[in-house]
C-alpha cells in the first residue's frame, strides 16, 4: 500500500508542476495551462454556492463549526467553505499541490492544508468536521483505497454531520453512450440569445413557465453538431447580487446546424425558484460537456423576475466572497515538463458504494445522477447523514 501511496504522490506532484489547474478540472479546452486562476477559482466559488442552496432547499442543516475538503488540490473549493466555515481543512496526497494551496490561500486564518500520504485520516480526530464534501477525487484513486477514505470520512465526520462526495458507478454501455463533445474553435462561441416570449415579472413559487427563445450564431464559423456534439439552450436561476443559486434548470436542443448569422427559435421550460424574493432568469448557449458560451466570453441574455407568495423555507442568504483578482499562481517554469500520462480513472458499483455508508454509520440521504466523470460512465453524487 505504502509503495502506491507513494507513486500517486509523485504522479500528482509533477502534475502540480506541469499544469495543476487542468488536473484539478479537465476542461478539454483548458489543456496547456489555459486555465485563468480567477476563473478557475470562480467555478468553485459557483459550485459551493449550488451545493448550499441545494442543501437548504432539500431542509438539510449543516453544522458551521469546521469542514473537510478531501484532496484539495490548489483550494478550488476550500477557498469558497471559508465563507459558511468557522474553520476549513484541505487535505491532499500532493506536496506540491499543497504549496500552491498554501500560496494563494486568502483566508489563512479559516483555512489550513495538511499534506497526507497515508491510506488512512489518522491525522484528524474522530468526530472532527461536521461537514466534508469530495468532488472529482475519489475517482482518481483505486477502489479498495477510496472505499477506505470512505470509512475515514465517515469516522472523522461528527455525529449528524454531511458528506457529500462524487464518484462513478460503472462504465456506461458503449450502445448507450452519447456522442462524445469536441471543443469548437474558441471564435464560434458567440451567441445572441433573448427571450422573445412576454416573461411575467412575477410568478408564484415553483411556478413552470414556458419561454420562447432566439438564438443567432454570431461567429464567422457554422456551428454543426455532427462535429462537435450537442449544442443547447439552457437557463440559470441568481440571485439579486448575480449570485449563482440554480443551473441546469431547463435544456433546449438547438437545430443540428447554424450557419454563421443564422437565428433559430426553441421553447425552454424553467422552474422558478421556491423562495419568495427578486432573481435574475439567465439564458445562455450551452455546448454539452464543454463551456457554457458565457464563460467564453459571450453574453447571456438576463432579466429580472419576482418570487412572490408563501414558502416554507427561510430565504437564502448568500455568503461567498468573490476571490480577489490579484492573487497570482507560482508555477515551475521548466520546459523539461511533459504530462505525466492519462488522469487515471476508476469507478464503484452504487451498491458496494451503498453498503460502504451504512456499514460506517452513515445513512444515505440522496443519490443523483452525476456526470462529471465524463459520458461514458454511470455516476452519481451521493449526499450522507453521520448517524448520532
């Protein structure tokens, strides 16, 4: 074990060298150093603020005093904990992924990253964290070794608190499987897109509204979905303060080709937000399992929509501070590098999954279909209750 333990270290330690931010989120077009650190800090900063709305939303409390990020990387998402946190510990197989943590930590006060080369999490207490959230690591580990993370999160994480982690079940069915995106050339993400349908200024809660949309290809490129996989429209639900609250509201097939200039018209259903308050409705091109068109640069379309009636819950308070736009990333500089192969990728059966939670004392509280491991697998994101 310990001699694995130590290849993965190296493995991931030249990776922090040769492109740390791309083996954190492997994003097909940010290969070759591509990532901007604030935008790559931005994605986390989006993700935990859906993760805690959907938390709340599901009436899931969450105890603030201390929270595990397991396998940090560089504090993509430990970054953003900080802000709902008393105090936030990343913990990372990689030593160099760990300097660069500590490197552009903004909250060194609230926050700490621990390096840990060990199968086990004998460095924190039991009972420890009352929340610990996973995402896109486990994966990368070999399943007798993640299923024995999985009971240490669980002995580490308190009595009724949350773990929340990704992983894949299985390979899916290669007659199942969707067609695989490939990344356009960065010019053909230009999109116009409006709402051409009245959109009621306020709607109850829960309400289903059905929007008739406009999108025209901006770029001097076709957009052909033959080539490059599917191409849609979907929305997102924010905040007054443009905070992300809801993605992947609804999806639009757009037509299989768009010539550049040429406009098409689909109708998106959309699900207005359970709590009463003022939301911004954003609509935007979305190429599938590559970048919404916005986070190319282009403009999404966005208008004001109240929530008015009763609800149940109390409204959500936003809490993420923005990362600060000066921070800056120290990487090695050493034209030597080359990548040390193919992120290695390993999956779970749900069931051993499953029986691993309750045999640690946790109790599942959701399962959903995840597909960050990508389309040719079967994955799920699994929310979990530490028994008292």
């Amino acid at each position: 074990m310990a001699g694995r333990l130590t290849e993965d270290q190296a493995f991931w330690d030249d990776f922090a060298k040769y492109d740390p931010l791309w083996a954190i989120l492997s994003d097909p077009t940010k290969a070759g150093r591509q990532w901007d650190l604030p935008r790559f800090l931005e994605t986390g900063r989006r993700e935990i603020s859906l993760l805690f709305y959907q938390l709340r939303a599901l009436g899931l409390a969450v105890e603030r005093r201390a929270a595990l990020d397991f396998g940090c990387g560089v504090g993509r998402l430990s970054q953003p904990l900080a802000s709902h946190f008393d105090r936030v510990v990343g913990v990372d197989v990689s030593a160099e992924m760990i300097r660069l943590a500590n490197a552009i930590n903004q909250y060194p006060d609230r926050v700490r990253y621990v390096c840990n080369v060990r199968d086990d999490l004998e460095i924190f207490d039991a009972g420890e964290f009352g929340f610990i959230y996973s995402n896109v690591v486990l994966q990368h580990i070999a399943p007798d070794r993640a299923l024995s993370y999985l009971a240490e999160m669980l002995r580490v994480l308190a009595g009724g608190g949350l773990l929340v982690f990704q992983l894949p079940s299985h390979l899916r069915p290669e007659a199942e499987q969707r067609v695989v995106s490939r990344p356009m050339p960065e010019a053909a993400y230009t999109a116009s897109v409006r709402v051409e349908s009245d959109l009621p200024r306020r709607v109850m809660p829960g309400e289903a509204l059905s929007l008739v949309a406009s999108i025209t290809n901006k770029s001097s490129l076709p957009w052909r979905q033959t080539e490059s996989g599917p191409l849609r429209l979907g929305n997102h639900w924010l905040s007054a303060g443009q905070e992300m609250l809801i993605q992947d509201d609804g999806r639009a097939a757009l037509p299989s080709e768009i010539a550049p200039g040429q406009q098409c018209h689909v109708t998106i259903e959309v699900t207005a937000p359970m709590d009463p308050g003022e939301y911004v409705l954003e609509c935007d091109a979305v190429h599938e399992g590559i970048s919404w068109f916005a986070d190319k640069g282009s403009a999404p379309w966005r208008s004001t929509v109240t929530v008015a009636g009763s609800s149940t819950l109390e409204p959500f308070k936003q809490e993420i501070d923005r990362p600060s736009a000066d921070i800056a990333l120290s990487l090695t500089n050493d034209p030597s590098l080359v990548s040390p192969g193919p992120l290695p990728m390993h999956g779970i059966p749900s069931g051993i999954v499953e029986d691993a939670i309750a045999a640690h004392g946790g109790t599942l509280v959701r399962r959903e279909p995840d597909e960050r491991s990508g389309k040719e697998w079967v994955g799920y994101r699994y929310i979990v209750r530490k028994d008292r």
